[in-house]
C-alpha cells in the first residue's frame, strides 16, 4: 500500500468527470488499498479516486463502521433533507453548510465487480453524495449556503 497525494484546491482534475471502471484486477485492488491508506493517513472519512487523480468512478467510506468501497456507483433514490457542515480533504481547513438528502439508495460494485445496494441515512448519507460528486467533477463548495468558512488551525 501507499500513500498517494491528495489533490487540492483548485486543480483541475477535481473538475473532471470520472470514467467507468470496466477491469476489476489486482491493479484495482492495489488503488483501493491505497486510497484507503491515503484517506486513513489524512484522517478523513471518504475519499474519491478524482481526489488522488485517478479519473475513475470509485470512493470509499468509513465513518466508523468499517469500510465500503463504492465503484461505478449510482444514486437510485433520496428521500428527506438534511442540512449541515461539511469538509474536504480537497479543500483544507474550508467548510461550509451544504444541503443534503436525508436518506439515500445506490447501488454500486464491490473490488471484485459484484453489484450491491445499500440505504444510508444521516452522516453516511451526506458523504455518499459528497463522494459521488467528486465523480461528475463537484466540490462540496459548489453547494455552500451562504459562505465558505475557514478555520483556524494554530493548534494542530
């Protein structure tokens, strides 16, 4: 495994739409290894391959349930709202209130290219849609209400 660079701000890579991942080989297994090790090194709850410039429609999450690797996701149903803040390891020390789904369907393939569905709610749901964006080439910044926040991070 390896820790790969996480791409930030505004490079133009994060506005890219990702491709479709037609081969589930070990090369595909070593690019989720790593994005895991990457996410976990940087302390964050998902990550989507755009983000360490690899133009594929593949994330992961765990927001402390264990991981799940989504690839060639697809969204089939949302219900509710939530509203709330949300970062990205893009867009360091940025956060901004973002409205979100409460509640999401999708459906995606495991590594091995076994289809699965999965309904989420609350915080998985809200970074289910924050990841997915990443692959049609959106930044959680694009849906800010009102301003994108700083913070001040002279303790860390």
């Amino acid at each position: 495994m390896a820790i790969r660079t996480i791409r930030i701000d505004e490079d133009p890579i994060l506005r890219k739409i990702s491709r479709p991942v037609v081969r589930f080989d070990i090369s595909l297994h070593t690019l989720l290894n790593d994005m895991e090790e990457t996410m976990r090194n940087a302390m964050g709850v998902g990550l989507a391959a755009p983000q360490i410039g690899i133009l594929k429609r593949i994330f992961i999450i765990d927001i402390g349930e264990g991981l799940i690797e989504f690839i060639n996701p697809q969204i089939i149903s949302d219900e509710g709202e939530q509203v709330g803040d949300e970062g990205c390891l893009s867009l360091p020390n940025r956060y901004g209130v973002v409205s979100r789904p409460n509640t999401v369907t999708i459906k995606a393939q495991d590594r091995n290219g076994t289809y699965f569905e999965l309904t989420k709610s609350e915080l998985f749901a809200r970074a289910i849609c924050h990841e997915n964006d990443h692959l049609d080439g959106k930044i959680f910044s694009d849906f800010v209400i009102g301003e994108l926040n700083y913070t001040n991070n002279e303790d860390e």
